[in-house]
C-alpha cells in the first residue's frame, strides 16, 4: 500500500491523524505501507489566495527539514515500513496553459470563449506537478523494490476521523471517491486507488499540458476528461454516519449525524479549506456539502 501525501510543506498539518488513522490500520492488518510525502518548500509570490493562506507557517531551511523528518519519524511510529520524502524548490513557475486569465491562442468569439482553457488560478500548474512529481516517486520506488497494489491519495491537510477502510471494503476494481464537490468533474482532493489506474489518474502535469484535454474549468473536470478518456472506472462514495469534527486548529467541535451526506465527513476533513470553525448541526438540518 502506497499513502501518497501532496501539497505545500506549510498545509502539512502538525496535529495529523494520517499516522493513526490511515497508516496504523493498514499496517495492523498485514500490509506493508509506504509513505510518499512529496510537497513544494516555498509557495512562489503570488497573489492568488493571498488572504486564504496568509496564517499558515512559514520556515526556513532548517525548519523545512525538521518538519519533514518529523512527519517520516511519526508515520515510522505507527508502522509505515518505509517513508520517501521529496520536499522541493520550483526554479520558475510552470508556464499556464491559455486561458480567460491568461490570454493567448485558443480563443473565439472575440476573444470571450476559449477552446481549450477558461478561467485557471496561476496555482493550478502547481497542483498538477505535485501529483507528477509523487507519482514518479511511486514509480521508482517499485522499480528499485516491487508493485504496490494499492494507493491512497490525499493532501497534506486531510485530517482523518477514523480508520481508513481497507481493499477488501471498497471496490476494488475502481477508483473510489469522496461524491462531494464535484464541480462538474470528480472530486481531486482524495482517491483510493487499484495500482492499475494510478498512473492515469496521478500523472495530471502531463494531463495539462496535453491538448488532447480541453474545454474544462478547474481540476475536478480535468480528472473526469482523464477517467473517461482512460476508461478509468470511478465509484462516488456516500457515508452514511457522519461525525463532524473541525476548525482550523485540528480540534474536535461536535458529533452529529447527516443521513445523506456524501462529502465523507465521517471520515475525513480538509483542514485548510475551512475559514472558520464549523458549527454543530441537528441530526435532522441539511447537511452543508
């Protein structure tokens, strides 16, 4: 089982229940886990989300090392059998694609609708390469040892409630997705994987980059153009009980239930993409997916 971690070394979240939750119960049930945390260092400057990230850390060089080697010596602590961290530095920024930001070829209609891209933050080139960059991790840790038969993708903010479930409690011949937040496409922010699509649906850099792809908005439709165009079978899955945990600090607020929710809020939560705390809800209001 590969765990794949992705994202900005400043979203790692220091109170981060993968160890427990994810890493543990895996390890607990006989398979060998391997950790992938591949981040970027430093976020470029720019003003995209400016005011949507200015309260996460910032670290030196020193410090950059101490929070990756303290994250490998953690998940070591639950029974990760291997941790390969991949913190890097961008020399310049990935050149966008043309778009209703960007300008450029592609466009018609004097210039109002584009062919290939619409409107993409100058970030999305970033998001892309993470995925690359911790797949070709993947990849050459298989070709120095053996193939994993499983992965599980996730950010470095997921914040998991409980236990992961293991292969045999998930369809095992499709990718399975959280159902929530779709945007027209498939939900990006966590996947469990079968080995024999976790190329296609990892490699997103040379997804963008490639015109055979046009015509989307944001990540989530590129990731449905790609399951099509791969043929890749994806179930969108429901969880039926949901304890609602968190705000910004990691620390638990209230228990409720929500029949029909199918966020995946039971078990797991992105931490950085809550602005304030979240409030209790009655077991019989609407969920807020």
């Amino acid at each position: 089982m590969a765990v794949t971690i992705v994202g900005e070394l400043s979203r790692l979240d220091p109170n981060t229940t993968i160890a427990s939750n994810v890493v543990a119960p895996y390890a607990h049930a006989g398979y060998e886990v391997v950790v992938f945390v591949t981040v970027q260092a430093v976020r470029p400057q720019a003003g995209w989300h400016g005011a949507r990230f200015k309260t996460m850390p910032r670290y030196n060089e020193e410090q950059q090392l101490t929070v990756v080697d303290n994250f490998g010596a953690l998940f070591l602590s639950h029974g990760a059998t291997a941790v390969v961290t991949h913190l890097y530095d961008l020399v310049k920024r990935p050149p966008m694609m043309p778009s209703s930001r960007t300008g450029g070829p592609g466009h018609s209609n004097g210039g109002k609708e584009y062919t290939r891209f619409q409107q993409a933050w100058e970030s999305y080139p970033l998001h892309c390469l993470v995925h690359s960059n911790v797949w070709r991790d993947v990849h050459r840790y298989e070709q120095a040892t053996h193939q994993f038969d499983y992965l599980l993708k996730m950010r470095g903010d997921s914040h998991w409630l409980h236990a992961a479930p293991l292969p045999d409690t998930q369809h095992a011949g499709a990718v399975s997705i959280r159902e929530c937040m779709p945007w027209d496409g498939y939900n990006d922010k966590f996947a469990y994987l079968p080995r024999a699509y976790a190329k296609d649906w990892m490699m997103l850099f040379e997804a963008y980059y490639d015109q055979t792809y046009h015509g989307y908005t944001n990540s989530e439709q590129l990731q449905k153009l790609i399951a099509k165009t791969k043929l890749i079978p994806v179930v969108q899955v429901r969880v039926v009980r949901v304890v609602r945990v968190v705000n910004q600090t990691g620390r638990t607020r209230a228990s409720i239930i929500s029949p029909r929710c199918p966020c995946m809020h039971g078990i797991i939560h992105h931490i950085s993409l809550h602005r304030r705390p979240l409030v209790r809800r009655s077991a019989g209001s609407t969920s807020p997916c």
